[in-house]
C-alpha cells in the first residue's frame, strides 16, 4: 500500500508542478486558464494520498495542515474557472484563512511546541504549501518560492522517513517550481 500511496500521491503533485509550469509558459489566456484549471485538479486529486501517508507516519502536522490546505485549493481551483479574483465567494477566503491558522495553532498545541527533527521538518513543508497555495490561488508569484520551501523540506521528511519515490518527486518538483516562478517573472517584464 504504501508504494501505492506513494505514486499515487507524488505523480499528481508532480503534475499539479508541471502544469504550474507549462501555465506560466503559455501565450495566450485560454491556454493559461486550462493549464491553470488542470494543475489545481491533480493537486486535489493527489491529497488524499498524502495525507494517508502523514497520518501512517504520525505526522500529525503535516497531515492535519495538508487536510487544511483544501480550501485554498478549492480558492485556487475557483479562480482557475472564474479567471477573476473579485466574483469569487467571500467565506471561501475567508475559510482558506481560518485553516492555516487553527491547523498551525492546533499542531503547535499537540506537540507543545517542535520538539524534533521531523516535527521542523513538518512545520516547515505545511508553511510553504499552505502560504504558497493560498498566494497562488491569489495570482501572486511569490507563492512559487514558497513552494520550493515546501520541496526541500517534504523531501528531507520522506527520506529520513524512507519515502526514496516520494523524496526524488520533491526534488524534480523543485525544478518546475523555479521554472514557472522565473517564467511569469519574466512575462511580467516583457
């Protein structure tokens, strides 16, 4: 099962990076959009994987925060359909809001605080993903390198944790994360 959990979870997060990608090279608006709408699609489909994965592993930060990070994905996927940020329904916002902040304050509370190595490593990758989702749900570049954050410490975590798929999927994600962030960079300048 758990090689199972593994592709199934790193192969739609690779793709929700590559998609990622392909939208910030793309010319035109509709090519954008459907990029944009795909990525959003496999990064909700792949969730739940991953967050059976954490949850195997008692990596109740992770896990709980992952769970979490469902309303930006949903703000993301909402925005990829409407392509305008104004229509979008006030309480998704607000509820994508709510949940980073009870699921960080909720970990710390659990833990009392990061006391290992593992629990560093998890504040760290929800950090990156839930910022990093909600500011590209948002059309905001900067949620890129928030994601690279992300990357490198889901990768560290499903190493030490003996994920070798799941830690090698972090590591080429990583390369498509900097691509788009340099690629709409660079549109913006053009």
């Amino acid at each position: 099962m758990s090689v199972f959990l593994q592709w199934w979870g790193g192969i739609f997060y690779l793709l929700n990076k590559i998609f990622f990608s392909f939208m910030e090279r793309g010319k035109n608006g509709g090519t954008k959009k459907s990029w944009r709408i795909l990525s959003w699609i496999v990064y909700i489909v792949g969730l739940p994987a991953w967050a059976v994965i954490f949850i195997i592993e008692r990596n109740w930060i992770a896990a709980s925060l992952e769970l979490g990070g469902l309303p930006s994905m949903a703000l993301g996927l909402t925005v990829a359909f409407k392509n305008d940020f104004r229509e979008l329904p006030k309480w998704l916002n607000y509820l994508a809001l709510a949940c980073v902040a009870l699921g960080t304050a909720y970990s710390l509370y659990d833990f009392g605080g990061l006391t290992t190595l593992n629990q560093f490593l998890e504040f760290g990758l929800t950090a990156g993903y839930l910022i990093g989702t909600y500011l590209l749900a948002k059309k905001h570049s900067s949620g890129y390198l928030w994601f690279i954050i992300m990357n490198v410490f889901c990768g560290w975590l499903m190493w030490i944790e003996h994920y070798p798929w799941l830690a090698l999927q972090q590591a080429v994600s990583l390369g498509f994360i900097v691509d788009a962030f340099l690629m709409e960079r660079k549109s913006r300048t053009i």
